[in-house]
C-alpha cells in the first residue's frame, strides 16, 4: 500500500531495529497514522547465532528474533480490506529528510515520498570493524564486539579486549568477572577512558593494559587462538594465546541524512536526545536506540526507549 503523495500522517518512522518495530507496534495501537521505513528487520543482532538476553527467551537466534519481529509488526500492517494504520516500506531506505513548515519530508530510496507530522529516528549504528588479518573470518568464532551478549560464554578463558576508551574498560571489567585474565590492547599510548574507570579496573590482579599495541592479526583454527599486534614505537611484534576478544572500538552512527538538519547531531554523529522523553532539539523529531547519544546498548535498551518516544509522540500529537 503507498501513502498518496499529498497526505500528511501522524508519524513516519526510520528503521526496523528493535527501536524502530517496537515504535511501529505502539504507534499502530495508538491509532497513529504511521509508516515504517526499513532497510531490514530485526537490526544488528541479527547475526548472533544464540541471544540469551531477550528476556522471556533463554535461547534465541537473531535471525528467529528478527523472524518474529517483523512477524508482530505486521500483525498491524493496513491492507485494502483491513483499516487500520500502518503502512510498512520495505526493503527501502530512507534517503532524505527535509523539514518545512512542521512537516517532516522523507524520500525513500524507491523514490516515494513521505510527509508527516512527527518522525520517529531509529536507523541504528554500525559497530567500527577490527582492521586487522583474520578479523571478518573470526567474527562470532571468538571475535565479538558485545560483552554483555557473548561475556558469559568466555567463562574461565584469557581475554583480550581491543580499545581504550571507556567502553574498552568497561568490557574489561564485566570480563574480570568470569574470565581468567583480560589484556586489553590499545593503539595508542593515550586511554581515552575516564581516569578513575582506567585506575579502578587497571588495579584487578588479573587485568593487564598494553599501550602503543596495534592488532595486526587474529589467529585460529576452528575458533579464536590469539593475536597478533605490533608495538607502534618500536614495530617489534608480538603474539599473544587467548581464548576470546573482545573489540570495543567505537560505533558508527547511521545519521548521514539528518546531517542537513541543525542541531540533531553530536560532534559524534549521534542523535541528542532528552532521555525522559527521547526529544531532540528539533520539535517533531524524535529518535531512539544506538543512533542516539545514549550510553548503552542493547536490545532492551532500545525498545524502551522507542516505547517511551511513542508515548511522547502521542500526547505531543494529541494532547497538546
Ligand atoms: C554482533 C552484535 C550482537 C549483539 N547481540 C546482542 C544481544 O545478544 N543482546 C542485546 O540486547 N543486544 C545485542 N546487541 C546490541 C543490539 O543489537 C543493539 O543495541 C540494537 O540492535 C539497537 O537497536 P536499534 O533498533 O537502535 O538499531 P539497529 O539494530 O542498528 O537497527 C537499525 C535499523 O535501521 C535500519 N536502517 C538503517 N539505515 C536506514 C535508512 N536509511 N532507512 C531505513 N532503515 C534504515 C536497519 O536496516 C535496521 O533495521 C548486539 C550487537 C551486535 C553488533
């Protein structure tokens, strides 16, 4: 079903993520007017092969996950015969945003046009890859980029974790909680994490911080058996057996088309909002999940925050 090109909805939304679904299903139980715009369903854990943190679900693939996801949201979807109100564009991508006089303007990579009174941001991020020999081929063979998903699966192992900032630290040190050592290897000799975080898990007895160490190689068989990394003062190398690594190296957000748009954007990319109503400094744009300056990230994290800007959106949109 396609919007007619001069109606004005309640709302459109950007993304089918857990943030982006979870936005559907309430905007559709509310009554708005919505379109949901995705690229694909279920979002980035899609590719882990056994979640055990979707609580209610002790074991789920990402794929099962995104399977479900996308089979809830469509038990709302509008057909001919069915009057209800959302309409789903997908496989599209939204390509630009544009705001005018309140009314929120999105193309779609299809080439159809959107027009709404609110929009709803939730196109996620991308994790920044390891750029080192062996990463790709290891990923989810003991390479991860999420210890609070995978951690426990590590128990009792000697970990490496890549990155110094205060998400490196912070891996580390749920790490330390069943590992059996943690190094963590940063490329530089500046750790970006807070002092007092660096201090704290640098003092575990099982914790060991290598600076100037640029991972060059993951090595393995079957799965993760170490890597390798060059010391960038003095291009010695070295190799060092691990059972697990761990890359916390930055995200990536996915909000190149808002960059046209004044104040949404961190001088990270990522979109800022008031965390009690997930607002941003534009009226009428809100936006939940990785793609927005919040501190953690996980599944659950990103549904409640999309619940929460529907519920704004909803009285913004009819209450005010
Ligand atoms: C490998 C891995 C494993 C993980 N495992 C777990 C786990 O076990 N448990 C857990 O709680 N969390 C896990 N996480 C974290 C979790 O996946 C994220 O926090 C969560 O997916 C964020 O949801 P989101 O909806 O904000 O964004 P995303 O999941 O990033 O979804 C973004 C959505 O937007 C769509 N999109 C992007 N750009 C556009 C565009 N221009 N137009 C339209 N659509 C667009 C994408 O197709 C996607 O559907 C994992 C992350 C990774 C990388």
């Amino acid at each position: 079903m396609t919007q007619a090109q001069n109606d004005i909805l309640d709302l459109i939304i950007i993304g089918g993520g857990p943030a982006g679904v979870t936005g559907g299903i309430y905007a559709a139980r509310k009554k708005l007017k919505t379109v949901l715009i995705t690229g694909e369903f279920g979002g980035q854990s899609n590719v882990s092969p056994d979640i055990q943190n979707w609580i209610g679900t002790p074991h789920i693939s990402g794929a099962d996950l995104a399977k479900n996801l996308e089979k809830h949201l469509r038990e709302y979807e509008s057909t001919e015969q069915n009057e209800t109100t959302l309409i789903i564009e997908h496989p599209s991508l939204a390509a630009k945003v544009e705001k005018t006089n309140d009314i929120f303007k999105v193309t779609t990579s299809n080439g159809t046009e959107h027009n709404a009174k609110a929009l709803l941001y939730t196109a996620g991020s991308v994790r920044r890859k390891l750029p080192a020999k062996g990463a790709d081929e290891y990923e989810h063979k003991g390479l991860t980029y999420c210890a609070t998903c995978d951690g426990p699966l590590f128990t009792g192992r000697d970990l490496v974790v890549i990155g110094g900032g205060d998400a490196a630290f912070e891996t580390a040190a749920q790490l330390l909680e069943y590992a059996k050592s943690v190094t963590l290897l940063n490329r530089t000799d500046k750790l970006s994490a807070d002092a007092v975080t660096i201090e704290k898990v640098s003092a575990h007895p099982n914790m060991t911080v290598i600076t100037n160490a640029d991972t060059t190689e993951v090595l393995g068989d079957a799965m993760v058996t170490g890597v390798k990394y060059k010391n960038t003062e003095t291009a010695e190398e070295h190799s060092l057996e691990c059972g697990g690594i761990f890359v916390e190296i930055g995200m990536i957000p996915n909000t190149e088309i808002l960059k046209n748009i004044n104040d949404v954007l961190d001088t990270r990319g990522r979109i800022e909002v008031d965390p009690w109503t997930q607002q941003t400094k534009v009226t009428g744009l809100w936006a939940a999940g990785d793609c927005t300056n919040v501190r953690y990230h996980q599944n659950g994290i990103a549904m409640g925050d999309a619940t929460k800007a529907i519920e704004d959106i909803y009285s913004v949109l009819k209450t005010k």
